[in-house]
C-alpha cells in the first residue's frame, strides 16, 4: 500500500534526523517482511539446530561473495560526467540492470522457498524407528542426496534475499556484482533441482547435462550465423526483446522448478517390498514408468533449457548476437515445447487424453496460422508511415505486451492444477474392478468423472491457448524483425479471450462439488462485466462533456 502511494510520503522530513521518512516507510518495512521471510524458512525447512544455524549463517557467506570483489577491484566509480545525456542514459542503464536482477531474484526465492518448505519425497506420516513423523523422506532414504539439495536450495534463497536488499546499492550494480551474485544463484538452483528431481547420481549428471547443452548450441550457432549489426538504435530493439525472452524463460523456470521436484501423482509415503515401492520415490514412476520419464525429460528440459536462456541473457555480449541470428528464439521455443510435452505426459494417466491435448495444440496454431497467412495475402502494398501509422504501432505495441502478460497468468495457474488437480492424488490402491482406485490417480476422476472430465479438458484448453498464444508473439517478433508487415494480433485475442473463458469453467468445475455451486460461480460474471461496463460507459460519458467546448 505505501508503494502505490509513495508520491504522497514527504520526503522532507526525516527519521532521527538522520534517514528520510519515505526510506523508512518504503526500504524499512520490505527489509522486516525479507528478514521474517528469511527467519520462517530456517525454522521450517530443517528439523535441527544445526541446519537453520547453517541456513543464518549463509547470510554472512553471502554478503561476504558480493562485497569482496568490491574491496578487490577499489573504490568505486563515480557516474560519467559529462553531457546530460551521457548521464540519462546511464542511469536507464542501471535502472534495467536492477530491473532484471529484481526479477530473477524475485524468482528464485519464491520457488527455493516453497522447494524447502515442501521438499522433495515428501515427509513421513507416521513415526518410525529411524524417523519422526514430519521429518522428510529423502533424509533417511537418501540422507546425502537430500543435504545436497537443501544446501543448494537454501544457498539460492538466502542469495536472492540478500541481492533484493543490495539492489539499492548502485554501485554494486555498476561493477556488475551483483549479476555475478545472480549467476552463482542460478546455478544453486541448477544444482538442487539436478539433486531433488531424482534418485540416481546418473540421471541428475543427464539432467545438469542438458543445461550445458543448450549453452553450447547457442555459442555454436552464434558463431556460424552471427549477423553484424551494429547501432544504438538496434540495441534499444534488441533490448526490448530481451525483456521479453526474459519474462518468458522467468515462467518456465518458476513452472518447471517446483513440478520437477514434486511430480504429478505424488510419492509412496511408506515402503511395500510386496508392490516393489518405496517411501520418497515417485508414485507415477512406478505405476506407469514410460509416461514419468516422459514427463521428467521434458519437464528438466524446459527447465535448463530456461535458466540456461538466463544466464545468456545477463550478459550484452552473449544475448544481443544470440537474439540476431534467432539463436535464444529457438531456445524459447524449444522449451515452450518441452513445457506443454510435460504437461500432456503429466496431467492425465491415458494415453487418449494426453494425444487430445496435444492434437488441440496441433488445431489451434493451425487456426491461428492460416488466418495470419490469409491477413499476409490481403494485405495492402505499405506507403509512407504518418502519425497514424505510427500511433498505431503504439497500440500493436501496449497489446502485445498485455497480450504476453495475460498468456503468462494462464500458464502459469494453468500448468501447476494440470498436474495437481483439485481433489488430490489416491496415495495407495486399493480395491480392484470399477469399484477400486489406483495410486496416483485423481480421486475426483474416480469420485466425480463428468466434473473430472470438464475440469480438465476446460484446463488444459486454457494452457495450451496460452502457451501457443506466447509462442506466436514470439514468432510475430521475428516476423517484425525480418519483414516490414507483421502477423495480426486479434486472432491471438480471441484464443486468449476462450482461453481465460475456458480457465473461467476449469474453476467453476474443479472448485465445486456440485452443479448448483458451479452455476453460480460462472453466473458471478454477469455482475462483474456490468459493473465494468457501466463505470467504462461513465467515464467515457464524462470524457466526452469534458472535451465538448464551453458556451462563452
């Protein structure tokens, strides 16, 4: 609330006559709510002393890591004198630097924090002779496996903690300090997931492996496809691509991270020698092995292939020829795939349904295709841009970001209740025939199979109209680059427009237990379009008597 209406706080006056009353309103409490965040994951991710001592100390560790380099390196440079633009842009340059580094950061504590409160394996349910109830799986399963996980884990955490609080300090921004900070954060979270996705050193070496992969096939394209283009003002284009492709990779990881380490259908809470499981491994593993290794290569695909696209992207040299030679679009793309493979191998233990997603992939880029080909057809010859035109562009602009936006809300919500569906996972079979269940599968699929049916399919509409929707703004950002016409967004509106309407009854489905709950739910959206719409008609109304001129 006080950052909406910061502009109001006097920044006159002043705290103890020393700190101004907005840094203490603004910096002070975000710095209480990071420090309790930061106190609630040492108590709760361990179940000893000795380990939320370790997770503490990690504050220090890091704060060491980012001002020694400073110390090393000297005092610190002072801003480029000079002329008034030398210095403007400067300090955009900064502020897009802080920018991206609050993003990342921003990231990596929100998936190490939730990664470390719920681990990897589960916890136990029940009180055993080497374990308490509560006390994670992995830990007496695979004590070494489970340490490395939680000191990568915790390390990424306590980093990204740290650079949020940093982040004021403009001077660690201007030696890049930070950004090294942030390069040895992703690589934390590289090495937990690598550590916490699996139970065998030689798959977590295939997963890390995939990472390095797709580094070496972007350093490989560049240099046999690198286009030489230089100038500010194709910087600036490059630039503003990059945001995007950041934005995108930032979904991905955030996605991919928590589904790797806590897989669809859950894991076995004890061990039955009689059906060959054990406690902490991965339900689906067991009850269809071919469909989880679908789910697990795809899903570590997406994932590196992700955090290896930010890793390029922190670093001018290595994204702005990545970006021209179309390098870090088809590493985008590649992970896009990989992300709705997962999910097609991830949210449905048949074969049937997860080809019907895929096939619905299939039509609707089809679709959205053939009208961008018809738009190319009838397109009339371009003459000279007026401020029309250029007004216009503007708009095209200002839709496609909300556009990726809105793609990015869907996905997001969209790809975690694909694979965890309301209702829960059965946790052991049971019975056999129709009356019986099997581990792993929904519990509302058995209980409710029309709701069932109509939630997933209305959520699973909603994904991949997102996901394609996203893949075709980056298409329609080559398309621009390449050509002076470009793809029209309305088709993309009106896939993104049934796909929140699809996300509208997956939650009226999956949030309800009957159908006069779920009636009411949709029914709810009647009041709210015309409250919406009688407040645009008002202000329109009332912008129109403002312009109309006064009678002297």
């Amino acid at each position: 609330m006080l950052v909406v209406d910061h502009k109001k706080l006097d920044i006159q006056r002043t705290f103890l006559k020393v700190v101004p009353v907005r840094d203490v309103a603004l910096y002070g409490f975000i710095l209480t709510a990071l420090l309790g965040l930061g106190g609630a994951y040492a108590a709760g991710s361990c179940r000893d002393g000795k380990h939320t001592i370790y997770v503490l100390a990690l504050v220090a560790l890091v704060l060491a890591c980012i001002f020694l380099p400073r110390l090393l390196i000297g005092k610190e440079d002072n801003t480029p004198a000079g002329r008034d633009d030398d210095g403007k842009k400067h300090e955009d340059d900064v502020n897009k630097i802080r920018d991206c580094i609050q993003l990342l950061a921003t990231l990596a504590a929100t998936i190490a924090y939730q990664a470390g409160l719920d681990p990897p394996g589960g916890v136990w349910s029940k009180d055993g002779p080497d374990h308490s109830v509560g006390d994670p799986i992995l830990l007496t399963t695979h004590p070494g496996r489970f340490k490395v996980f939680f000191y990568f884990n915790s390390a990424a955490f306590v980093a990204s903690l740290v650079i949020m609080v940093m982040l004021q300090k403009e001077s660690l921004i201007r030696l890049h300090v930070l950004e090294k900070a942030m390069v040895l954060d992703l690589f934390a979270l590289i090495g937990a997931y690598a550590a916490g996705s699996c139970r065998d050193t030689n798959t977590s070496i295939y997963t890390v492996a995939m990472a390095g992969a797709v580094l070496i096939y972007v350093v490989i394209h560049i240099v046999f496809f690198q286009v030489d283009q230089n100038g500010s003002g194709q910087h600036k284009e490059l630039d503003e691509y990059r945001e995007v492709l950041l934005l995108l990779a930032t979904l991905a990881a955030t996605l991919t991270y928590q589904a790797g380490l806590t897989p669809p259908g859950g894991f076995w809470e004890e061990d039955n020698d009689k059906l060959r499981h054990r406690a902490g491994f991965p339900v689906l593993g067991d009850k269809y092995p071919r469909r989880y290794e679908a789910f697990f290569y795809c899903n570590a695909a997406s994932f590196m292939a992700s955090v290896a696209l930010i890793l390029l992207l922190l670093n001018a040299n290595l994204y702005r020829p990545g970006i021209r030679c179309y390098a870090l679009y088809v590493c985008m793309v590649a992970g896009m795939f990989g992300l709705m493979a997962a999910y097609a191998a991830g949210s449905s233990l048949h074969l049937r349904t997860s080809v019907i997603a895929l096939v619905l992939v299939v039509a609707v880029c089809a679709a959205l295709v053939c009208l961008a080909i018809r738009h190319y057809r009838q397109r009339r010859p371009q003459s000279q841009e007026s401020a029309d035109d250029n007004k216009k562009k503007d708009d095209d602009t200002m839709m496609q970001e909300y556009l990726m936006l809105v793609g990015i809300l869907g996905a997001s919500v969209t790809y975690f209740t694909g694979l965890k569906p309301p209702g829960g996972m059965w946790t052991m079979d049971e019975g056999g025939g129709n009356g019986g269940h099997a581990a792993g599968n929904p519990v509302l699929y058995d209980m409710s199979r029309r709701r069932y049916n109509a939630f997933f399919y209305s959520n699973s509409t909603a994904f991949m109209a997102s996901i394609v929707v996203m893949g075709l703004l980056l298409s329609r950002m080559i398309w621009k680059r390449r050509r002076d016409h470009h793809l029209p967004l309305w088709p993309m509106h009106t896939a993104m427009f049934l796909g929140m309407a699809a996300l509208l009854v997956a939650y009226a489905a999956g949030s309800a237990r009957d159908a006069c709950t779920s009636w009411r739910v949709i029914v709810l959206l009647v009041p709210i379009v015309a409250f919406v719409m009688c407040l645009f008609a008002f202000y329109k109304k009332k912008q129109e008597a403002a312009t109309v001129p006064q009678p002297q």
